[in-house]
C-alpha cells in the first residue's frame, strides 16, 4: 500500500446478538491491510512531537570596577556556573628616575565552577586600581576592594601610598577582586584574586615595584633601589598578612602591616614614601619610607607595596595577570 492509498473499511456481517466481534473483525481487517484509523487528523510525525526542541545557549555577564558591590541573582533553570576574577593592578610610583617609575604590581587571576542555585544572589566585588603616585603631593589612593558593607572603599582595598612631602608620591595598592555567598562578610568569600601592590617613590633612580597579587600567596615588593636599604612590604599569605616594609635615611618610616584582608598603607609621610599593599584574601604590606631630615632624595628610594594573595576553592589561583582594573566574568548555559 502506498502512502496515499485509501483505506476502505470492509465491510463485516453480524448478526444483531454479536456487535462487539464485528467490530473486532473490521479492527483487524484494516490492521492487516497496513491501515490504522485515526480520530481528529492524520498520524504524528516519526519520533513523536513536532514542537521544536529547546536548545543551550551560553551566556557570559561581565562585572567591570565600579568602585562599589555589585550582585548576580542566579537565572531560573541555571545550577552550574564558571567564574574568572581577576584582582587589579597596583599604581606606579612617581619618579624622576630615566630608568622609570617604581611599577606597580599585577593583580591576581582565579577561576573555578561553582554550583549554584536558582534565584540565589551573589555578591560581586570588582577591584580598582591603585592611583599613580607621579605629580600627587600628598597621599594617593589605593583602589576599592571587597565588600562596601563596612567600608566604603571596600573591606579588601588598596593600602594607600604614604604622604609624599613632594610632588612624587608612590603608587597606591590594588584592589582584590572577590565572589560571596551566603552573605557579604568576609567569611562570606568563596573565591578571591588579590590586587598588586603599589610602587615605591624614588629621586633619582627608581623605587621599588610592587608586588604582584594572587596565587595562595602573593609576592613581596621590591626593595628601594640605589643602595637603599628600604625594604618592600610583605605578601599576604593564604595564613596571614602581608608585614610592613623598613623604612631607611635619619629619620625612617615603616609600612603599615596589612590589616585583614585590605592593603597596608606606605610608610610616609616622607621624601619617598612607601607603596600601598595590595588588597586579597589576607592583604599585603606597606612598603618602608626613605625620609631624611633636610635632604630630598640622597640617592635612597622607597619600597613597594606588597601583594595581596588569592582564594580559588575549588579552582585555580595565579599570580601577576593584570596591571588595570579588575573584572569578574560569569558564564553559564541556559535552555531557549
């Protein structure tokens, strides 16, 4: 039988006492001539409903700095996600030095999957970078960092550079970058990337550069240049701070140790003051201030601020990523 055959119902004699076996006869009649009947249409397609099938789609929100806490509430339909979050860049010291500027320090870089869960909200903490040292006479900024619940600058910021008695201050320290759940403490923090440290101040040779954020601890800042003996603050740790860097000249000025999880601030104020810590899961260092008294610059530079360290949970945590500001990015599949 062809598809566009007809299928006559033959026609079955019965007797009025047995209608039921008519009507199983004549079922079975048209079954075996390849024909089954069908109420209200023709059959359904092969394979069952003609509706189309949803398909994925993946979709990626980006988190820019915004010097403020931000949030992500979980779609509907969405249990699993991919988070990167990268820490930001520490600034870069003022100096007159022709071999250049204390640099600032790289931010950190963590990635990892999370389970989710529907309309939960997440909170989203990009850091900032720390502001540049060059033409600043007085303290510069390190970079918002963490929640703003308790500061408004974010309880992971930059350390602040030291006050410069001149117009070359240091480099402030970067903000950490962090994802939290459950809350906005910073017990509340699932996964961090730290920020670098700022830049140290110098005359005629450069001071020292700051400490990259990130990876389970970052790494030191540098130690003033030029037979200084000013040191470069401490790396924050996945255990502990970052110290404070030792300031040198007659009159020295130490960095701050890092408190918590935000950046200590540069020695200062002094001729060349220290850079900012850079902010993470325990932040890092202040580095030391060279002040003399009377002398401005004697060959002896400052030392830069350390970097704060990372957090990846289940992930993966790196050092020395990025020199601007931070970003977290947030990946996951939807069904249209």
């Amino acid at each position: 039988m062809t598809d566009d055959s007809i299928c006559v119902t033959p026609r079955v004699h019965s007797r009025r006492r047995f209608p039921l076996l008519a009507t199983v006869v004549g079922a079975a009649a048209l079954a075996a001539a390849g024909c089954v009947p069908v109420k209200g249409g023709p059959p359904p397609a092969p394979g069952g409903s003609t509706q189309p099938q949803p398909q994925p789609r993946e979709i990626t929100e980006t988190f820019d700095c915004e010097n403020a806490s931000q949030s992500w509430v979980v779609p509907v339909g969405v249990t699993e996600a991919d988070f990167v979050v990268v820490g930001a860049g520490g600034g870069h010291g003022g100096s007159s030095s022709p071999t250049g500027d204390g640099v600032g320090g790289k931010g950190g870089h963590t990635e990892a999957t999370l389970a989710v869960t529907p309309h939960e909200t997440i909170q989203i903490n990009v850091g900032c970078r720390g502001d540049d040292g060059a033409g600043v006479s007085g303290v510069t900024a390190g970079g918002f960092g963490g929640s703003d619940q308790s500061d408004p600058l974010g309880d992971a910021r930059g350390g602040d550079a030291g006050s410069a008695s001149t117009s070359r201050a240091a480099g402030g320290g970067g903000g950490a970058s962090d994802v939290r759940r459950d809350g906005t403490a910073p017990t509340d923090r699932v996964l961090v990337a730290g920020g670098g440290g700022g830049g140290g101040n110098g005359l005629n040779t450069a001071g020292g550069a700051g400490g990259h954020g990130g990876g389970g601890a970052g790494t030191e800042g540098g130690d003033g240049s030029g037979g200084s003996t000013c040191t470069g603050g401490g790396p924050g740790t996945d255990t502990a701070v970052g110290t404070g860097g030792t300031g040198c000249g007659d009159s020295p000025v130490n960095g701050a140790a890092a408190s918590a999880a935000a950046g200590g601030a540069g020695g200062g104020p002094a001729w060349d003051p220290g850079g900012g810590g850079g902010g993470g899961w325990f932040g890092g260092g202040g580095g030391g201030a060279h002040h003399t008294g009377g002398c401005v610059g004697c060959g002896a530079k400052s030392g830069g601020g350390g970097g704060g360290s990372g957090l990846a949970g289940p992930g993966t945590t790196t050092p020395d990523v990025n020199a601007g500001d931070g970003q977290i990015t947030i990946t996951y599949t939807i069904f249209v």
